[in-house]
C-alpha cells in the first residue's frame, strides 16, 4: 500500500467524523429548537387556561353581583398567565384577574338582559308575599278612615254661592221688599259666610208691621235654608206662639235642649218665630248665643222674627224706622224685665235689623201659606209625640 492511500484514508476517517459532529451539532440544535416549541406550546395552554378559568371567575362574580349578592371577588389562580395578555402594570398593582374579566363586559351584560328568569325575578318575590300587599292595603285604608274629617258644609256646599243664588232668586219671588232690605242681607250674610273664624254669630232681626205679617215667616224659613242647605228640611225652629202659654223657666229650658240638641247635629241657623210673644224673661237666653265678644258658638245664625202691633209712621227715615223696632220691645214687650239685660240684649239681637214690606203676589201667597202649614203641623205633631 502506497503512501498516498494510507495518508487518504485517515482524511476519509475525518471526514466522517467530522459530518456526524456535524449533524450531532444540528440534530441538537433542532433538540433544543424542539424544546423550546414545546416549552413555549406549553406555556400557552397554561396561559390560555388560565385565561378561561379567570373569564369564568369574572362571569360568576358578575352573576352574582347582579343578582344582588354581595360575592367578595375570588383569588386568582395563581399559574403562569399568558405574557401577551397580562402587561406589567397589571403584574405590578394586581390587576390581571380584573383586565380579563373586563375583556367581557359585551358578553355580560348580554347574558344578563337576555336572562328571562332573573326579570321575573322582581315580580316573582312580589307575588309571593301576598301578606306585605294586603297589609299595606290594610294601612292605607285605616289612614284614610282616621284622617281629620273636612268642613261638613264644605264638603257639599258652596255657601257663599249657595246665598247669594238663593238670595237672587228670594228677592225675585218678594218683589215688593226695598233694596235696601236685599243690600243689608246679603253684605251681613256673605261677610260672615266668608270668616273662617267669625268673632260672634250672624243675628238677623226681620220686622213686619201688619201688612207684613203673613209673609215674613216664610222670608225668614227661605233665608234659614239658603244659609243653611244642608239641613233645610229639619230647620231649628223656635215658635214664641207656641211657647207663650208656658212657665218662662220651661221655655228656657225648652229652647236651651233644642239648640244644643241642634248644633250637636251641625245645624248652621236657629230659627225664632215670634220673639216679642216668648214669656219673658225666657228671651234673656239668647242674651251668651248672641254675644258679640264671648259666644259659644260664632259659626251660628240667628234669625228672628218680630210682628210689629203698627205701621210706622211714613214720617220717620228709614233709620228711625228700624229703630222703632227696638223701642216696641224694650218699652212695651219687656217693660217689666230688667232694663239692663234687655238693653243688653237689644244690643246683641238688634245689630242688623230689617223691616218688611207687604207682599200682593197670589201665587207668593199660596206658596208661603203651604209652607208655614207643613212646618207648624210637623212642629205640633212632634210636640204631641214628645208629650
């Protein structure tokens, strides 16, 4: 064997070695390479669980908060998350678990308002306490039972358009009465009407001389029942004709029951026909009802009637006129009475006084007589009753 091929194959030995570091080199760079795909697979499925199982944590607390339930927020797992979906600021304050379950706030909500269950839900928990609903309906009902009850007049009646009305269509049907006689009426009636806190009652003191006999009790029951609507069919009514044959003392004790009796029941105007035919001094009751400073009852009011033994005369004013009113009964009806008291009286009674003409109308008169006849024979079949 030559020198040449023992120095060849020694170069041909090299070469083989040399090819199989070569490919042991490579074979362990694509190893390594190998490697890290597998590490870095494997770090993304770890990373991509994570992020399941944290958006999964994030539905659950977001169920439960809209629920109403107060869920404390749960820990974190604690695996390696994803680096292409935690920054380092969220590393850094903790806030991995929050950036991915903020990722889906669309989702969310859209789970929620497309869950039918839970908008039932509201209606549900009010259905099944049928208990608070009917024990609120319980609570109203008594509440409106106990509440202070309204102004019974007012309630019903307008009183002051309620008068005036009335008094339109009075001065219509008496045609022969003064304007005068209209004016002071109206201007005492809607003033008092219109006080919601009167200082004393509303006296009236109408006059008839004898032309105006027939007709001014039944001016006087019309004008008691546009003041007082409500109980215009039961009016407190006083009849001095009827009591003029009693003791005084049981005629004041009669009229003092009647108007306490009457004001219990809320009437509004006592009604006395006939004052200058009450035994005296049975009339000195009316002396505290009609007080002008100390009254029991201010909202009242009293009407009375006197039947005047005369025509004044046509020489005297009007003024004078009504004052005669005043001089028959302190100098004639209640001479015998303490002067004192019966001025006293005459300054409470006679503060409005008004004097009557007479009536020529037929139809007026067939009204007036039909009225007067039903009231007194209502009035004497009580009396005989209560006897």
């Amino acid at each position: 064997m030559s020198s040449e091929e023992v120095g060849d194959k020694p170069e041909g030995k090299g070469k083989i070695f040399e090819s199989s570091a070569a490919e042991s080199v490579a074979e362990g760079v694509e190893g390594k390479g190998a490697n890290k795909r597998q590490v870095s697979e494997k770090d993304m499925e770890e990373g991509k669980e994570t992020q399941e199982r944290n958006t999964l944590t994030g539905e659950i607390i977001g169920r439960d908060n809209h629920r109403g339930k107060n869920t404390p927020a749960r820990e974190s797992v604690k695996t390696a998350p994803d680096k292409r979906e935690l920054t380092n600021l969220d590393l850094k304050d903790n806030k991995g678990d929050r950036t991915l379950a903020d990722k889906f706030p669309e989702k969310e909500s859209d789970e929620q308002r497309s869950d039918p269950e839970r908008k039932r839900q509201p209606k549900l928990i009010h259905i099944a306490n049928p208990g608070i609903l009917a024990a609120a309906v319980a609570c109203i009902t008594v509440a409106i039972y106990l509440a202070p009850p309204k102004n019974d007049m007012k309630a019903d009646f307008d009183l002051e358009r309620v008068f005036g009305n009335g008094l339109e269509e009075l001065q219509l049907s008496f045609t022969n009465q003064t304007e005068r006689f209209w004016k002071n009426l109206r201007s005492r009636g809607l003033t008092h009407l219109r006080n919601k806190d009167p200082s004393q009652p509303l006296v009236f003191l109408l006059a008839a001389p004898p032309a105006a006999h027939e007709w001014v009790d039944c001016l006087a029951i019309k004008l008691a029942e546009v003041l007082n609507p409500k109980n215009e069919k039961t009016l407190a009514r006083i009849d001095g004709e009827k009591e003029k044959a009693n003791l005084p003392e049981k005629t004041k004790m009669t009229m003092d029951n009647l108007l306490k009796t009457k004001i219990e029941a809320l009437h509004k105007v006592v009604l006395i026909h006939h004052l200058e035919l009450l035994p005296t001094p049975s009339q000195l009751l009316f002396h505290s009802y009609c007080d002008d400073q100390n009254a029991p009852y201010k909202e009242l009011t009293f009407i009375f009637t006197v039947h005047m033994p005369e025509e004044p005369s046509p020489s005297l004013s009007l003024k004078e006129t009504e004052g005669s009113v005043e001089k028959y009964l302190s100098g004639d009806v209640w001479t015998k009475d303490d002067k004192d008291a019966v001025a006293a009286l005459l300054v409470r009674i006679a503060d409005t006084v008004v004097l009557m003409n007479g009536e020529t109308s037929g139809s007026l008169r067939d009204l007036c007589s039909k009225l007067l006849s039903n009231l007194f024979n209502i009035q004497v079949r009580r009396l005989g009753q209560s006897q």
